[in-house]
C-alpha cells in the first residue's frame, strides 16, 4: 500500500484561532452518535462528526471506533504549526483497515475550510485512496481546501491535541514512542 500522507508543501498558513467557522461547533454538541471521544496522555479530545459533508467517511470512522481499529494506534506523522497525523496501526504511514478505499467527498471551501482543529482524512495522489488515516490541524491550511475530505472537527479538548509528540525532518515522522490514542469511543456507546 501506498504511503497516506499529507504533502509537505502543503504547510501554508501557520495561524492559531479557530475562526467564525468554527463558532457553532466550540459549542459543543448534542447529538451523541455523531459525536466522538479521543483519549489521549493528555485528556479527552471530543470531535463533532459531520455526515452532512462526508457521509461516507463518518460511517468509516465510526465503523473502525467501534470494531476497536484505533485504540492504541499511534500519531505517526505529527508537524509543528500543520497537524497530528494517526490512525496507521503499523505507524509507518502505510497501513490502514481492511476495507476498501473510500471515495473522496470534497467540500467546496465555501461551506469548510481546513482550520485549526478540522479533522480530515489523508490518502495518495488517488483522491479515492482515504481508508483509516487522519489529521488533526494544529493550524490553518487553506492549501488543503477542497483537496482533502474533512469529516469533523474537535469541539473540546485542542489542548491534549497541542500536546501530542512532534516528529522531526519535513516529513514529520515521529520516533518511537509516539502518543496514542488510548481509546477512541463514539460518544452514544460511552458508559
């Protein structure tokens, strides 16, 4: 399999604040099934999931939270002031789930756009190749927009995001050990 992987001249904006975009979602959110916990060294991160601009990629990530896929998977690609990349359970950059591909569901930048704290999903030159891995912004990215699918966005919680292991070179590849996700839980399963 192809390395998933976000293209390091991508790395644009490096701005910190979330925007008016993001407004509604620092909220927080009600609805329990589209709602996501990540437990991180750190703390909770809680992410709103968007069905209503991909579908198909929030019934993937909340088909693989709970098959148990991303518990223990490491954030393998993590690059300062751009984004904590995970969801690759050999931390290679290679790997993903045994289903098939997803096609890509890219939103018009208009209705989203890639800033700090959006969830997207990585993939190959193939804009049909997402599987299991994703990204976490640390920051915005309009380079991004349009060109990735994003499928959520943290809602609570950015600062145990902030804290997860930077890699090191361009390629952001974080030596071992990297942080993990302790577990990942969609919040209507949640005890």
């Amino acid at each position: 399999m192809q390395r998933r992987t976000l293209l390091a001249s991508t790395i644009a904006a490096t701005g910190i604040l979330m925007t008016d975009t993001n407004d509604a979602a620092a909220q927080g959110t009600t609805d329990k099934e589209n709602t996501l916990f990540l437990e991180l060294k750190d703390g909770r991160v809680t992410i709103q999931l968007l069905p209503d601009l991909a579908p198909k990629h929030v019934e993937r990530i909340k088909t693989l939270v709970r098959q148990g896929f991303y518990d223990g998977t490491p954030f393998h690609r993590v690059i300062e002031g751009f984004m904590a990349q995970g969801g690759d359970p050999t931390g290679t950059g290679t790997g993903g789930s045994q289903l098939p591909d997803l096609p890509a569901e890219f939103t018009p930048p208009a209705k989203a756009r890639y800033l700090r704290g959006t969830c997207g999903m990585a993939r190959t030159m193939n804009p049909n190749s997402a599987n299991s891995q994703f990204f976490i912004m640390f920051a915005p990215a309009p380079s991004l927009d349009g060109q990735y699918t994003i499928w959520g966005r943290v809602v609570s919680g950015m600062e145990a995001v902030d804290k997860i292991k930077r890699g090191s070179g361009s390629s952001g590849m974080v030596p071992a050990p990297a942080d993990k996700i302790i577990k990942a839980q969609i919040a209507a399963d949640a005890g």
